[in-house]
C-alpha cells in the first residue's frame, strides 16, 4: 500500500544518510523472537525489494540483512560478551539467549569479525 512504500522510502533516504558518513556499508536487523536467526521466504521478499529501493538511491552502496533471535532462559546473573564465528553472532543477557546471523541480498553469508 502507499503508507508502507512511502515509509520505506524515507527509511531507504536515511540509510543513504548513514553512507554519506563513511560506513562502508548498512546492516538492516529484526527480530524472531523465540525463532530461528535464519531469513524466511517472506524476509527474502521484502530484504530483495528494500535492497532494489536502496540501490535507486545510493549505486554504490553495500546493503546486509541480519536477522536476531532470542530464547528466553531461566533467569541468571550471568552475562556473556558476544562472540563472533562465521556469520553468526551471539551472546547472553540476563534473561536470553540471543544470535544473530548476517546475510547479503541472495541469502549468502556474510563473515563478521
């Protein structure tokens, strides 16, 4: 609908604002809570259309999708700092188990380090 695609340009514009101030490239996240960090089809389809706005804007640009997930655990006092391996980050907060994997537009891993 005309909202959804007028809001999509906008956020599309202030991504190219975060470009223009050196990033070498934008990382766009959401969230499955109690899920898997993989991309659904339904996230292929709108990362694809996001990522077709985005290259109209800014040719150059690098545009990755990460997806987070979070499980909740029993609760506890202990926190873990992330660790990166391959495409995956992941680490504890008092309350969840959360990963976090990155991906480019045709669903390939992306290494972070």
């Amino acid at each position: 609908d005309y909202t959804e695609i007028r809001l999509r340009r906008e956020f599309v514009k202030e991504l190219r604002g975060y470009y223009n101030e050196g990033y070498d490239g934008i990382i766009v996240v959401h969230t499955h809570p109690e899920g898997e960090p993989e991309l659904t089809p339904e996230d292929m389809g709108t990362n694809r259309e996001l990522y077709e706005e985005f290259r109209k804007i800014c040719k150059d640009c690098i545009l990755y999708f990460g997806v987070h997930a979070y499980r909740k655990r029993r609760e506890s006092k202990k926190r873990e700092k992330p660790k990166y391996s391959g495409n995956e980050l992941r680490w504890l907060s008092l309350g969840c188990i959360h990963i976090v994997r990155f991906y480019d537009v045709n669903r390939n891993p992306v290494e972070v380090y």
